[in-house]
C-alpha cells in the first residue's frame, strides 16, 4: 500500500487564490477531480475514505485538491462555473507540470473531468468517470431538486444530514455522522448550495464526441443520488467507452463495497489487483486516549481523568497522531467516532 503520508501543495488560480492540494502514493499521476465538497485533511480521518485513497496511491501518485472554497483552499464568494472547474485543474496540473496524466472524477467532478478531457485531449492518458452524469437535470425531477436546495438554504446541518443518507446508505450510522460532520467542515452552508446548483445545471453531453482517451464508466445500480441510466448516457456518446455497473446503493465511491470499485478503477489503468490492508490498530491505552480526544478533552484533562502526567498525555496523542498519519486532533476524533460509533 502506499504511504500514509500526504505530501501538500499549493496552487494559484489566475485571480491569486490559493488551491490546497496534497500528493500520495509514487508512480504516475492520477489526478482525482472531487465530488460535491472535500477537505483534504478531515477527509483522511475517515477510515473508509481514507483506505480508498491509499488504495488508489499504490502504483500511481493520486493529486487530490480542494476546489475554491472548500477544506483547505482559499474562501471563493463568486459564480460556480465549469469554467472556474477547469481552471483549478489546470492550476493544480500547472503547479505540478503535469503535462499528461490518469484523470478520474466522481459525482459532480465526474462531468467536469468529462469536459477537461474533451477540451484538452492532449493531457488525458485514460479517463475514470464514477457516478456522474451527462445532464444535470436528469438528477430527479424539479420538485425534488426544488427541496433539497431548499433545505440546503434554510438549514445547512439537516440538508448535510439528509444528503449523507442519501450518498452513503450501506454505512454505519457512526459513519455517516462522520460524513456529515465533515460536509459542513468542509465549506458554508452558501458555498454547499451553490456547488449543488451547478451540479444540476451542467450539460457535458455536447463535450462527450470530443472525448479521445480510453475511457470507464462506472455506477453502483442502486445509486440513489444520481441515476444509473446517466451512466448509459456516458457510455453511449464517449467514444469506445468501457460501462461496467457495480452492485451498491452508495454514491460516494469509498462508501459501500469499495473495493469492487478499486478493483475495477486498478484493472482499467493496468495496474495489479491489491492485497488488502488490514487497518491500523492502536493499543488498549491508546484507543482510551482517542477516546478522550474524540470527547473533546485537552491533555491535562485526560491526564486528570487516567492519572497521568500531562506529559504523558501529550506522548500519547502525538504518538497516536504519527501511527494514523494525521496532522492534528481534530482528525483523531473524527477517526475514532467513525470506527467507534457506538462509544
């Protein structure tokens, strides 16, 4: 598997804004356009995601980056456009000098890398679309989309709750409270709306005859956030594409049976089936202490309540910190409510 380290990156778009990326893995690029929100660093605190991600690093350096407003990038108050997506790619690819790569984009960046790879033919390699759609308004009907925009604008924490059941449905409820927690760590409630907007009003399916590299399709039959005959439409209008449909109900592409779509994301790009990882385990002691931190509990605290040293609390944290990979205590917790829901 790859390494547990991200490697980060900074990106400027044309205006001046800062676009975070981070780098895993070794080998060629595989450059991951992010669905509808992403935080680079929550997002490797949930265990699923962040094994999907590990698993994809392995033979190939996986780019993944936060678009404008959202995680780690700077704060956008402008138009969402699919122009203002392309040019992120192309900052992110420019900061990098990336002049070919693997592009693969799921959910809403599964019509952005779409367009990209029409428009710019000489930069993609081979093309992975996941869960994506040619028509945005084929995503439901106009009442349905009508309520949840509503409930978006009205109430940011209901709508992220309602739309990680509608993304993840085949998780825990832990999970899924992860999921939720990190969508509205991840950008405003403003930001969150107008990402979804543009979602519904892309039309990529003039772009898709103009599409030259080998390209998969793939889409769980039971995917509720965006229906599987979109992914036929792909299909039939890319040249030669590849449609391969995955048993599931998740629509987020490491909820659910991840592997399979691993496996098949592995296969297309001619690289070798994994072995799976088993998950990184903490001692007793330690899982008791990320426990503490989940709790919200500063070092002292926790050295009051276990009896030891405020030093030794600190010990504790950080060497839990460096055996997951992560940067900061925030990403502890959000790792141990996902793993312990029940705690």
């Amino acid at each position: 598997m790859a390494s547990r380290d991200q490697r980060w990156g900074t990106a400027h778009l044309e205006d001046g804004g800062k676009v975070a990326y981070a780098l895993t893995g070794s080998g060629p690029l595989l450059v991951a356009v992010p669905g509808w929100l992403s935080h680079l660093e929550l997002g490797w605190s949930i265990p699923a995601e962040r094994m999907f991600h590990e698993a994809l690093s392995s033979g190939r350096t996986l780019v993944r980056y936060d678009r404008p407003g959202c995680g780690l990038s700077d704060p956008y108050e402008g138009p969402r456009t699919m122009a203002l997506e392309l040019a992120t790619i192309r900052a992110v690819t420019d900061d990098l000098g990336a002049t070919r790569f693997d592009l693969f984009g799921w959910s809403l960046g599964a019509p952005v890398a779409a367009q990209w790879a029409s428009a710019r033919p000489e930069t993609v390699s081979k093309l992975v679309l996941y869960g994506g759609w040619a028509t945005g308004a084929a995503i439901g009907d106009e009442d349905s989309r009508r309520h949840v925009l509503g409930l978006l604008a009205t109430h940011w924490g209901l709508g992220s709750d309602l739309l990680t059941d509608l993304f993840a449905p085949e998780t825990d409820a832990g999970t899924r409270r992860a999921l939720a927690q990190y969508q509205r760590a991840a950008s405003s409630a403003d930001t969150a709306l107008a990402l979804l907007s543009l979602a519904y009003d892309l039309d990529v399916l003039p772009a898709l005859g103009g599409i030259a590299a080998p390209t998969l399709v793939l889409h769980r039959r039971g995917d509720r956030a965006v229906p599987a005959a979109q992914s036929r439409t792909l299909a039939r209008a890319i040249p030669g594409a590849e449609l391969v449909a995955l048993d599931g109900r998740s629509h987020l592409p490491a909820m659910g049976d991840a592997d399979a779509v691993v496996d098949q994301v592995r296969r297309f790009l001619g690289l070798p089936r994994l072995r799976r990882a088993v998950p990184t385990g903490l001692t007793p002691r330690q899982t008791e202490v990320a426990a503490l931190v989940a709790d919200g509990l500063t070092n002292r605290e926790i050295a009051e309540r276990l009896g030891i040293t405020e030093r030794s609390a600190e010990s504790h944290v950080e060497r839990i910190r460096l055996r997951l990979g992560f940067r900061s205590r925030a990403q502890v917790a959000a790792w141990y409510v996902a793993r312990e829901p029940n705690k």
